[in-house]
C-alpha cells in the first residue's frame, strides 16, 4: 500500500478557474508546450500521437468512402482570396501577409491560407470538364491560420491542423448527401472514438459559414457549461461553383456549374477532448484514442523477479493494448500521479506481494477505481474489455452531464438565468436575425445550432421569446468556445 | 491484337529536351499541376498518395527506432532565426517573411520556416534538463518554405514537404552513430522502396548543411547524366547545443551541453524517382511506391461477361497487389496509352478471346514486354512475382546506368570533357576549397561527396588535378540539380 500520493505537479482545480486548470492539463500532462510565437504551440509527442490516431480514423473513413487527398500550396495571393466577396469579408481580418520573399518586397501580398477553399476552387476549374470527372471528392491534411488576438492551446491558435475536404457534384441533391454523410462520419468520430456526445444540427444564417448555403454543425458541451463547435460541414450549393466559373458539360452537352461542398476537423478536437473528460488530476484520455492504453508500474522494483514479471506482463498484454512500463528511478507514488496526470487509461501496480499471489492491481484512470485481478489467462480479455467499458462509461457520463446541462427556457427571464448558470439552453426563435444580435449583447450567448432532434417538434402555439412573432425553431443557444 | 496504340497526351522525348520531358511527365501523368503562386504546385491525388507511402515507410522504420513526432509552428521570429550566424547566413536570402497579422504591421518579422532547426533547439532547451531525459529523438512531417528563383515541380519548390529529424544525444559518439543509422535508412528507402541507387558518402566543407559538423548525403545520377542530392543526414556536434545553450546534468552533476544530429527527406524524392525511371511514355512508378499497381484493362467491354470477368480478375489479384479496373468507355488503345503515361508497374489486358482461352495479356509497363498467362490459381503469384521482378529490374538497370556515368578522371582536360559529357567523375583532391570554387566557375560541377566505397583507396602518389597538391580524398564531382 502506498500511503501518500504526492501529486507530481500541482494543478489548479477545475471549479476554481477552468480556463487555468485547462492551459495546467495542456502543459502538465505534455500535450503541448508555449513557442516563441504568441498564439502558436509546439505539438509534444503526445500530443502529435492523438492528432495521427485522428487522422488515421477520418482518414481511412475518407478514403473507403472514395476521397482522395490532395497537397495544396500554402500561399494564397491577394487576388484569388479577394475573389469572393463573402468568403473574403469572412477571413481578411484574420490573415497573416507574406509581403517579402527574400531580400525582395512582392508586387502582390501573399497570404498564409486561412483556409484552402479559393486554391481548391482554382484547381477545380481546370480539372473538372465533363460529367465524366464527376463527383471529385478531395480532402488534404494541412495546416492553415487565422491571425487571433486570444489564443489558448487545441482550442483557438494563429495556426492549426486540420483536414479540409472540398467535393463538387452534379446536383444539390449529390452535395447534400455529402454534406450529411461527411457529419456523420464526424459524429461517429467523436461519439466512437473520442467519447464526446455530440448536438447534430444546421447553424442560423448568421452563424453558417461565409459563403455556404447550409452549414452542419456537432456542438458539444464543455465541463463548465459552454459548447464547443467541434466540427463542421458545409453545403456550398453552386454559389462557390457561379463565383469560380467551375462548369462541366452534361449528358446533353449542356455546360453547368458544380455544385459544392466543404468540411473540416481540428486539432481542436483535442482541446473539446480535454474539456469534456479531464478532471483535477489531469489527462484523461478516452481509450479508442490514447496512444498509451495501459501503463505497468512495478513496485519495489529493484527486488528480483519484479521487473522481469513486469516485463512479462507487457508482452502477455501486448496483443490487446498499447502497454508501457514505467521503470524509471521514481517513487511509485510519483509514478502513480504521473499516469493520473498523462491520462493513461488502465494503470496496473505489481509488486513482490501480488507476484505472490498471482495478481495484479488495475486501476481506471477515469473513475480512479481499484481493483484486484488475478494474473492468469483470463487477463488480457479482462483488461481488454474493461478499456471497452471504459470509453462508453466515458460517453455516458458526459452525454448524461451534457443532457442535465441542456433546458428549455419558457420566458425571456428564464433564458438568460440558464445562459448564466451555463450549457444548453433551448428557446423557441422567430428566425429574426436582431434577435440574435440582441441576445448576443446582452448575455454572450450564440445560437449553437437548430438540431437534427429538435426539427420535427410541433412548435404550434410557441412564440420567439424577444419578439413574440410565431417560432419557426427550437434552437439550442449558448455561450461558447 | 489492338494495331494502333495512339499516345493519350504526346510528351516530349527525353533526349531532346529533358527539362521539358520532366515537366511534362509530372503534369500529364497527373501527379501535379501549377497554381497561382509561382513555384508552388499542387499535388494531386496520385502524387500525394506516393508521398504517402514514402512518409508510412520512413514513419514505421523511425518508431521502430524509438523517434517520436512533434509539431512545430509554422513561423520563426527573425530574432530566433537570426540567433545563429552560420545558419541564418545558409537561408537568410530565401526567406519568406510574414509583416502583417490581418491589419496590423508586426513589431517583428516572421519566417516562413526554411527549416525548424532554432524551434527545435528552443524547445530542447525547455524539455532537457538531465541526462535521464536523453537521447532525446524527435522528428516531423511539415511543409517548409524556400524563396527560390528557379523552380522545378517537385525537385524544386518554394513550398516543400519533408520530414524532419532533431535529435539530442549525451556524446558525440552517439550523435555520430544516429546521422550515419539514419543516412542507412535513406539508403534502404532510396534503393528498396524507389528503385534508386545510391552513392553514398560525406560532403566537402564547403558543401555541407550550415552549422553542421559533418553532412552525411545520399547521392544519385538523373538519366541526363545530372546528380541530384536526394537525402541529408547531420552531425551538428555541440554547435547547437552551445548556440542555444541546450545543457543536461550529467550523472555525475556535471553541466553539459548535448550533441546533436538534424536529418531529412522531401517531396524532391518523387522528382529523383521520376528522373530515374520515366520515358518517352510517361511516368514508370517502382512496383512498391505504386499506389495502383496492376491495371486490368478489358478489351471490348460491352460484349457479355467481360467486365464481370474483369471483377473477378481484380477479386482474386487484390490480395497481391493493389489493382484497379478501367471500365471508363475510352477506346482500349487510349487506356494502354494512359496506362503506360500514368505509370502502372503492370497492365493486364483482357478480352473475349482471352477469356475463352483461359488467358490474360500481361504487359510489364519499365520494359513494356508483353507475355501472355494462364488465367488460372497460379496468376495470383505469377503477379506477386513480377512485381518483385520489376523492382530488382529496375533498381539494377538504374544501377548499371549510373555505374556507366561514374568515370575517373586522371588530368584536368579529362575531367572537363567527362563533366561536360554528363555523369559521375571521380578525380583526387586536395581538400583546397579554392579548387572547388574554380571547378564550379570553369565547368558548373560541384563536389558531391566523398565516397563510403572510396574513403579506404590508396591515395599514395595521386596529386589534385588542380593545383598539384597531394590528394586527400577521391572525390564524386558532378553537375546536380
């Protein structure tokens, strides 16, 4: 038994200040570290790993469903990025300007790509000639930037990772579908892998992005109650295909434009991951997604026999899980807060005694909870199944949080005392644009999205709480990252 | 029999023009194409997938090997970069440099990282602290940016891809030992994954990478006879270390500085591939960077059964190799020419004839030998087998080509003449930098590296070719890219 569990590195509690604890789990758990470019981080090799292991996911996902990915240039000249007014009025604000190659100033301002659609949409036009090319279903892994003032780590940086896609098709109908199956695809991502539940539905006109004809949106809560766009998937329509002059020939030889669609994932993803599962003791990883799953810390491990039946357990291990044992010269106490604080999701504590008597110890990262389990043949579906209930106790805690945090507000009054308390809160809406810049101003909150759920609701009767005109949604608001 | 095999896009002969048979290579087997910002490309699905595999091979032998990715920002404040005189000197003149964030002029510039050798260093500085914490072994898969006048798709690009690798070591012996583990990988990925031969050895002084103490390289010779440089591995000794004062305690208390090595591959590495291997056809992809490596092709496809046929010949090779039917309704000839101009190791043709004897036409795109095969249980390996074939074939005939362009030259009017004949010449050196630097104004041939193969010849009696001094080393020369 060991008595004291000395935390390795102290951090600030998350009901206390949420936003310290979260930049503490970040740096102390080594996900990432500051770099000498305000607004910017280093990806520490923990957290690199969770960005390939997402990557790996989406991307094979992508590519079973027929995409290809493609490399675009990092530049984007000042042109080309003015050329949809919408698109432009969206990003200029927040664009980093190359102006000097070399010793030389540029006759044309380069920007850094806040996003790719413009170079893709270049592209588009010269590849794309007869019905024949389509649909093109292109995706790249790239990093893009967007000049914020207030950054925090994953969550909002000047530079992020991120996948992009960008399809175009013969009809609305074709991109539509797109559009949808791509958000599904990002829910299973996030409810499958990450154990984030997740709000499906289509942003307000005022919210949806610049130039697109519908935006798709997973909205989920953080910890503290606010929501968190995860992911996003816009239908373009032809609106990109018109401004691009992206035109194919048709079966009858007639010429049409390309209708469009644009979706994309984050390393914010990582941030929303943090927020929703991380506790006072730091990390904790859901399992699908830990690039360690089990950690073996061996006890009184310089007496014989321990570090070899450590080792053993490993390989025994080794088939089910991705295993490591910690044999460094620290204290198994220390060692202990350190597994708690990099969120390993089992640890297994072995000493001479269990050796004894064929055990070992295993504890959930999540709940904390120990157990004792003997060290025989059954082990490896033990430990393979408890992962298993690991990640859906994971997502059902924080679907069962998510959902207490959501309620419908009946009055004006109500609404803005639930946005206080924070997480979800439903209220009927008109639809009036002024509505939402009202609310906005008064108490921060955002419409999140009009939910997939909440779309077939009988709003009869229902009025906008603001202004008393017929409601047309349910929609979920908040205040959000 | 098809009697007109009429080309889909005529090319350029590579010995007329070989600039222009290269650049029309890589658009018309689509692996590329140009955008709107000069000397950036992009990389389309084929080229992307190549690059790819090359970054899952180099990826897998470096975790095999205990490295670790990280992510680095994109930008580099001048400052930071300027750190470092003999470094900054190497890339200063090929910067791009960030002024403005959206309206705002910035109180300091920012690269566009040519390399993140300083990020590297600064963040070594934050994450070392004793010997415990060594070898540290970190790389990444970044795009980095070089403001180069003359650009070439791929072989040279303002914007490129690479990994890079950075790494921390206790000794100089252990540094030494990771540079040279790491130029064996190169070699192992150039020669058994590309099909390109290698020459491997050390740079001159003047030749190696800024502020390194020793430049491994991997060199190779283009069909035109031209070498190209296709990877570098570093031994930085503690230049680094005490640039940017990067210590660890070591096990006895003692401050020290660490050593360390940086290393890289890029996206130049698929120009290298094309330059060795194409022809007047168009692109020959090496079997194991393939990302399709068998086209079926039937042949009069509207007659009944065939395209089932040719599903049922894709069901049984796919465990093999990676096949794809092209049932686009082109004209058979158009699909064989678009088959050899896109590089396909192998094509198999098939039509009703064949499949009523039991038969396919198989044609080997690197000799464009046609044999025809029995389409029973052993096809499967038949195809394996081949493919294997096609790799050593064609790594060997590299081989022997490069072999045949690497001559020695005794007297300086020998060694003119064989530079300007194209190819390798070997010729003794004095070590005289001054030599070099006439050489390069006199014939535009630079020194490429001193030989693993050529460090243990007997040098005795053998002068410089140059200034008469008794040489030190026999020496690689060529003009390169």
């Amino acid at each position: 038994m060991v008595k004291k569990q000395g935390f390795v590195k102290q951090i600030t509690s998350r009901d206390d200040d949420f936003a310290k604890w979260y930049t503490d789990v970040c740096l102390k758990s080594e996900l990432c570290d500051y770099s000498s470019v305000k607004g910017s981080m280093v990806i520490r090799p923990t957290g690199t790993a969770i960005w390939e292991k997402i990557r790996a996911v989406v991307d094979a996902r992508l590519k079973e469903t027929g995409h290809q990915n493609v490399m675009m240039p990092l530049l984007v000249p000042e042109h080309l990025l003015l050329k949809e007014a919408e698109h432009v009025e969206g990003f200029a604000p927040e664009v980093a300007w190359v102006t000097m190659g070399g010793e030389t100033e540029l006759s044309e301002r380069l920007a850094i790509r806040p996003t790719s659609e413009v170079l893709f949409c270049e592209h588009f036009k010269t590849v794309i000639h007869s019905h024949r090319d389509l649909p093109v279903l292109y995706n790249q892994w790239a990093n893009v930037m967007r000049w914020e003032k207030n950054t925090r780590p994953f969550l909002r940086t000047t530079e992020f990772f991120w996948q992009e896609g960008h399809t175009c098709h013969v009809s609305h109908e074709e991109a539509e579908k797109e559009a949808l199956m791509i958000l599904d695809m990002y829910v299973d991502v996030c409810e499958n892998i990450l154990a984030i539940p997740v709000v499906t539905g289509v942003k307000s006109e005022s919210e949806k992005f610049a130039g697109a004809e519908k935006t798709y949106t997973n909205e989920t809560l953080m910890y503290d109650g606010k929501a968190l766009q995860i992911n996003t998937s816009h239908h373009l329509g032809d609106h990109f295909g018109k401004a691009f002059d992206i035109t194919y020939t048709d079966k009858e030889g007639k010429e049409q434009f390309v209708y469009t669609t644009s979706w994309g994932l984050t390393t914010r993803t990582i941030g929303g991951m943090i927020m929703v599962h991380s506790d006072d003791r730091g990390l904790v990883l859901p399992p699908r997604i830990a690039p360690t799953q089990v950690v073996i810390i061996p006890i009184a491990q310089h007496k014989e026999g321990v570090l070899d039946k450590a080792d053993e357990l490993k390989g025994i291990l080794s088939d089910v899980a991705t295993i490591k044992v910690d044999d460094s010269d620290k204290q198994p106490g220390w060692k202990f807060s350190e597994a708690e604080m990099k969120g390993y999701p089992i640890r297994i504590e072995m000493g001479p005694k269990d050796i004894e008597n064929n055990q070992v110890i295993v504890v959930r990262r999540d709940t904390l909870e120990k157990m004792t389990v003997p060290f025989d043949d059954t082990l490896p579906t033990v430990i393979s199944e408890l992962l298993e209930i690991i990640h859906h106790d994971m997502l059902a805690k924080a679907r069962k949080r998510q959902e207490e945090k959501t309620r419908v507000a009946t009055t004006k009054d109500e609404f803005n005392r639930l946005i206080e308390e924070g997480g979800f809160v439903l209220a009927p809406w008109s639809g009036d644009e002024a509505v939402e810049e009202l609310i906005k101003e008064q108490t921060g909150a955002t419409s999140r999205c009009w939910s997939f759920d909440h779309q077939q609701d009988d709003l009869t009767g229902l009025k906008d709480l603001w202004n008393g005109e017929p409601a047309k949604y349910m929609m979920h608001w908040a205040k959000a990252y």
